[in-house]
C-alpha cells in the first residue's frame, strides 16, 4: 500500500509528518511526500531517504493576499492538484493524510478531484484556513482537541524520558529553534530572582540572541546551560521542573509528553490566536497557567512561578496525550475505512 502525506510550512506541521512517515514504516505502507519549495518542507525532508519520493511544489498560501492575489494562488493551486493527480497515478497512491498548511492544499484538493480517502490531522485549538475549508469532505478530520479525541503524533523520545516533577530546581526557557525575544528578555530579566533561589536555568534562546544571552549572564555570573537549537530537546525538558514557552501546538504536546508543568505565554500575533487557544485546552483542567505578553508584571510571575503544584500538574498531564499517536491514527483512519480505499 502506498499512501500521500502532505502538508507543512513550519516545524509543528512536519513534526507530525514524521511521526506519521515513522508509523507507516512499521506498517510497511509506503509513503511520498509532497510539501512546499517554501517554508520549511525541504530543509526537514529534501534528504529523508524513507520517503518512496519526494515532491516540493510552488506553493503559495491565499492569507493576507489582496483579493487579485487570492485569486491568482487559487488558480496556481487548482494547477497543482492536476500535477498531483498525475503523482498519485504514477506511485499508485490509496489515501492522501494531510497535516495542513497552505503546502497540503494542492495534494488534499487532488485527493477530492481524484475520489481518494482525504485524512486531515489539524495541529491546532483553532482550526487553519485550508482545514476549516475542507473539513466537510474530509473522509475523517482528526484533532486532540476536540470532544472525540484523537493522540497528537509525539516523538516517542518525549515520553521516554518524561518524570513527575516535585520540586522547583531547574527551569528551561524555550524560546524556540528561531528565538522567541520576548522569552529570552523575561529569563534574562527573571536570572537574578532565580539565582537567589538558587534554581538553574536551561535556556533555548535562538541564533540571534545567543551571543547577547550568553554574555548577559556571564555578567551576572551565572551558569546557566544556554543553547540556540539541540536535537536533543527531550534531554534538556528531562532536566527541567517547570518549563517557560509559546504555546505552538507540537511544543505543548511534547511538553505534556515529558510531564513537564509550563507556563505558557502564547504568541500574541499567531493566526486567530490560536496559540492563547492552545494553551487554554491545558487551563481549562487547571494543568498550567497563561500569562499575556502585554500583561506580565515580573514579581507576579515569579510568585506565580513559586505556587505551582509541580507534582499535581505533572502527575496529571500524564493522561493529556499517548504515547505512539502516529499509529494510532494511521490505524484510525486505515482501518476503519478500508472500503473507500481501492
């Protein structure tokens, strides 16, 4: 059996594309990948070798564009989904599992004109433009957030080396791969408070702040472990108590994998705020506390910081999330629908 994945811009979307590619091998269905030249799709899977092939099309997203624009990405779209049609004919594709992103447009498009099972995973609280579009058609749409709930695909490394946490020695400010400069001013901002507690910092602070991070807390004579991108994430989160962090969906679900209690301070300029959304999903079961950017006052963070109940939220976030999602969805979506699969 071969299958299409597809989808992807940013780390979060192809995240899940590889869990999903990992699940199908133990299955021994074949995959092709189809993604974008645009955003991040080749620099994660141009030398994936696991893929039967790979297909990075002139994409373009239809957001923020002026209604002439919107137009012309439709028909450059609709364009695509004819080269995706001869794609699936050519590696005789059975199903098309779509993880979003303006990249999984041409392929999902073509999986309806073609009459192909489309699986949709949404990453988000929020449901994306193109998910919301094509949801309907769907043959099933698949999201941890909703009422009929579905794993999010977590690297099994996260729950591997997840504990329960009990009491607050090290913090881990995660300011993503690209840098989050608002998270890396607040640790920088918070290091003195922290070092009179005597709790250690682990900080992912980006390319472009390391420099000045780093020499920010030499000035202060601090010995914090500062990095700009680790492959090994799951090993600093497996060293920290309580952990700092935007609220993309793939960070808080590996996050709730590693049982790693987390204040949020989602990204305030994410589409339909969808990360505020994100982290609420965990609020609402009082398994982490939001701060606003534009509202955080430092002493009430760090009283804040100080109350948690790390062993309650850890213990709890233990039953957010499964292990082995990516197989339990590829089976969701195979299995129970064998009849429209040719």
């Amino acid at each position: 059996m071969t299958i299409a994945l597809t989808g992807g811009g940013t780390g979060g979307h192809l995240a899940i594309v590889r869990c999903l590619l990992e699940s199908a091998i133990k299955k021994n269905i074949e995959c092709v990948y189809i993604g974008s030249q645009n955003g991040q799709d080749k620099a994660w899977f141009e030398n994936e070798v696991r893929f039967k092939e790979k297909f990075f099309l002139s994409s373009k997203g239809v957001v923020n564009q002026s209604k002439f624009g919107k137009i012309s990405s439709l028909l450059h779209t609709l364009k695509l989904s004819k080269d995706c049609r001869e794609i699936f004919k050519k590696y005789h594709i059975q199903a098309v599992f779509s993880v979003g992103g303006y990249s999984a447009a041409p392929a999902s498009f073509a999986a309806l004109f073609s009459h192909l099972p489309l699986f949709i995973h949404e990453q988000n609280s929020k449901s994306g433009s193109l998910n919301m579009l094509l949801k309907p058609f769907a043959t099933k749409f698949f999201s941890a957030f909703e009422k009929e709930f579905s794993p999010y695909p977590v690297a099994n490394k996260f729950f591997d080396n997840a504990r329960i946490r009990k009491e607050l020695k090290n913090i881990i400010f995660l300011g993503g791969s690209q840098g989050a400069s608002f998270i890396n001013e607040l640790a920088l901002n918070l290091a003195p408070k922290l070092q009179e507690q005597n709790i250690k910092i682990i900080h992912q602070c980006g390319k472009n702040d390391f420099e000045k991070c780093k020499k920010h807390y030499q000035s202060l004579n601090i010995q914090a472990d500062i990095f700009d991108f680790s492959s090994n994430l799951e090993e600093k989160m497996k060293n920290a108590d309580l952990a700092i962090s935007r609220a993309g969906a793939s960070t808080l679900f590996e996050l709730c994998a590693n049982t790693l209690p987390t204040i949020f301070i989602p990204y305030p300029y994410a589409a339909k705020n969808h990360q505020y959304f994100n982290a609420k999903f965990l609020q609402d079961q009082a398994l982490c506390q939001i701060f606003t950017q534009v509202s955080i006052n430092l002493d009430d963070f760090f009283k804040a910081m100080l109350k948690l109940n790390l062993e309650d939220i850890s213990t709890r976030l233990q039953n957010i999330t499964q292990k082995n999602g990516g197989d339990i969805l590829l089976e969701k979506a195979l299995s129970d629908n064998l009849a429209f699969i040719r």
